[in-house]
C-alpha cells in the first residue's frame, strides 16, 4: 500500500471545519478520552482529605549558602506562606526561593529555600502551628520556579460504592497505562471559572503587565485556549477511534486516506504532521515528521505531543498540526513569553484503599509537575469536581 505522508497542503483544514473545537460555556467542562459509564464519587478538597508532597527535581548538595526547608503547611497557600516566611526572617519575598504553588485548603509538603545567614532569625521568629519544619539541608544554589519532578498525591473520597470502589481501582490503573488528557483544572479559572476573559481583556489591551495579579489572569486565559485545543483534539481522536473511517472522513472533512492512517496509530491520542512533541517526562522539542514511528514512540510513553500556550516567543506547530493548533493560537497575546505544554500524562504509583463500613477510598498517584490531581479524578468519575465543590459550600 503507498505511504501517506501527509505533507502539508495535502490536509486542508478549513475555518469551517475547526468547528471541531470544543466550546463549553463553562471553562471546566472537559471532553473525557474514555468511554467508562461515570462513577460517582464525594469530593471535598481540604486539610482531612486532600494531601500533596512535592518531589524534587534533583538531590540536594548538603552544602552551600542556601538553607533548604522541607515544610508541611496546612490550610496555607503557597503565597501566605512565603509571605509568613518573610517576616520571620526580614527577608523580602522575592529572596525565598519555592518550585511551586500548592493550594490553601489542602494539607501539603513543599520545599522552600533561603539564604543560609538567615536561620537563626527563622529559628527564633517562626512560631505558627500551620507550619512545620520536617527536614532541613543547605543546597549551592536556590530554588527556583519548576524546579520539580512532579507531586505525589493523597485523596480521600467519600460515598464510594464497594463496585463503584473496584470500577474505580480498575479504571485508574488502566489510566495509568493509557494515561490521560492533561486539562488545566477548574482551579485556573477562578471561583467563576471566567477570570480568562479578564485575562483576553488585558492580554489585548497591549500594555505592560502590572504584578502577579495580571500575570496570573493572563497565564488563565493562556490556559483557556490550550483546554479547548486539547478537547478539540480529543473529540477527533474519538471519531476516529469510534467510526469506520469513511463514516470518520465524512465527519472531519477529512481525506478518507489520511484517515485510514490515523487510524493505524496505536495510541488513543492523533498525532498530525507537524505536531511539536517531547520526550517524557522532559526534554527537547521535536516536529512529528513521521506519524507512524512517533505514533509508536508515543504509545510506549517514551514522547508526548504538546499544545501550545501562546505568548511572544512561544513554538507553533507545524503543517498540518498548525491548522488544527491555529484556532486557539491568540497573535495578540505577546505580554508573556509563551510556552508548550504536555498534552497527554501518565500517572504513575497509582494505588487505592476501600474502607466498606465508612464507603471512604483513598487514593494516592503521582503526576508530573504542572498537571492537576482533580483532572485525573474528573477523567474517572467523569463529572466536573467544580460542580461537587459549589454543592459543598
């Protein structure tokens, strides 16, 4: 059978059809790449019953002019923390080095660094209860932003059937084989899950960005179009697992040999021509070039497509992947840098425990830094945990 290699210009993929992107009206709604009926759950994020511990990127040296804190922190966000840190030392909050943010209502483990010559200011002035000091190392150089493997995760569900309970450790595991579409969580968004469209505002207003609180509604609206790019992609890839592909190219207006050949790849995700991906967990940039072996490649976890968060400087894809990447690709967005993300996770460690008398499962995993442990509950139980945490208040 001739090869289709799927050059660009041979894929035309009109604005008419990007109707494929998924528009929800509320920012948390995600399409789910698995097919299982849902399986409820009760989620409730606080001190008792959601736990988080950082794992970092490197070894520590033991030596050096940086103090390393391993601390425990409850019901505190990362900023109050810093900020309670600050004032125990004298330091100025730009002088205490974290690698990411952990939410408030929450029991978590993170690492902290600050100059070394500041100990005993922190030994003689930090006395709150919602923070504990459980390791302490010095390190040549500080913390900085990103500077971790991913977060090991704690969960406790509630309401949980004994079949429900089973369904859940089964589906999870698979997960962790299949892995999972890398949403942003509703978390982003604000407690509207609109703060994007503050962000759109400022992102087009062309000026400079004002403080954190400016940088953060325009990373969420950043956020925004790489949750609908990637939903988009996911709805294709479903029509493609689902339908026979004459069916599927009638749907995507999509030639029905590219199709075929979409077909053939392994994995549950599409790679395109042009697609920009990575080896996993870290690495450099690469273009798909040849979708069958990249394909492979993807289906042992070895790379991962990434979707693009727009900014200034920020890698687009290319040939064929640019038209299904254009749609969401904001040109005005150049306050930020830009970056790429993964767009496919695997969890890992994955491992449930089921108390029948109290239906109460707990749950623990890891993930890699920057993903969303709410994600991967809402690709289970396939219903929105934003929706279960506005019901609770």
């Amino acid at each position: 059978m001739r090869r289709y290699e799927m050059r660009s210009g041979e894929m035309r993929i009109s604005r008419k059809n990007q109707a494929l992107r998924y528009n929800s009206p509320m920012n948390h709604i995600k399409l789910y790449a698995y097919d299982h009926h849902p399986i409820p759950f009760d989620f409730k994020q606080t001190i008792e019953r959601f736990f988080v511990e950082e794992i970092p990127l490197y070894d520590f040296t033991g030596s050096g002019n940086y103090l390393i804190l391993k601390i425990k922190k409850t019901d505190m966000s990362t900023w109050k923390l810093i900020t309670v840190l600050a004032k125990a030392t004298g330091l100025q909050e730009r002088d205490i080095g974290y690698a990411g943010l952990k939410d408030k209502s929450a029991t978590t483990i993170q690492y902290i660094s600050l100059p070394k010559t500041y100990e005993k200011e922190l030994n003689k002035n930090l006395t709150t209860e919602r923070v504990e000091i459980l390791e302490r190392t010095y390190n040549r150089a500080p913390i900085k932003i990103g500077h971790l493997k991913g977060n090991r995760f704690s969960i406790v569900l509630h309401r949980v059937a004994q079949n429900d309970a089973k369904f859940f450790n089964t589906t999870a595991k698979k997960m962790q084989t299949g892995g999972i579409p890398n949403y942003y969580g509703y978390q982003r968004f604000g407690e509207d899950s609109r703060s994007y469209l503050q962000g759109k505002e400022i992102a087009h207003s062309g000026k400079r960005l004002k403080g954190s609180r400016e940088k953060l509604l325009v990373s969420a609206y950043q956020s925004h179009l790489f949750n609908q790019w990637l939903a988009s992609r996911v709805k294709l890839s479903k029509v493609i697992a689902k339908e026979k592909p004459d069916i599927a190219a009638k749907k995507l207006n999509y030639p029905l040999e590219l199709v075929k050949v979409l077909g053939k790849q392994p994995q549950f995700f599409k790679l395109f021509m042009g697609d920009i991906v990575m080896p996993y967990p870290y690495g450099k940039m690469n273009f798909v070039k040849d979708m069958l072996h990249s394909a492979l490649m993807f289906k042992q976890a070895k790379i991962s497509p990434t979707g693009l968060l727009c900014g200034a400087t920020a890698l687009r894809a290319k040939s064929d992947a640019y038209h299904l990447e254009e749609a969401f690709d904001d040109t005005e967005l150049n306050a930020l840098k830009g970056d790429r993300r993964f767009a496919w996770i695997w969890p890992k460690e994955v491992e449930t425990m089921y108390e029948i008398d109290r239906q109460k499962l707990k749950v623990d995993f890891y993930l890699p830094k920057g993903s969303y442990a709410t994600t991967f509950l809402e690709e289970i139980g396939k219903f929105s945990l934003k929706d279960t945490i506005t019901l609770h208040k």
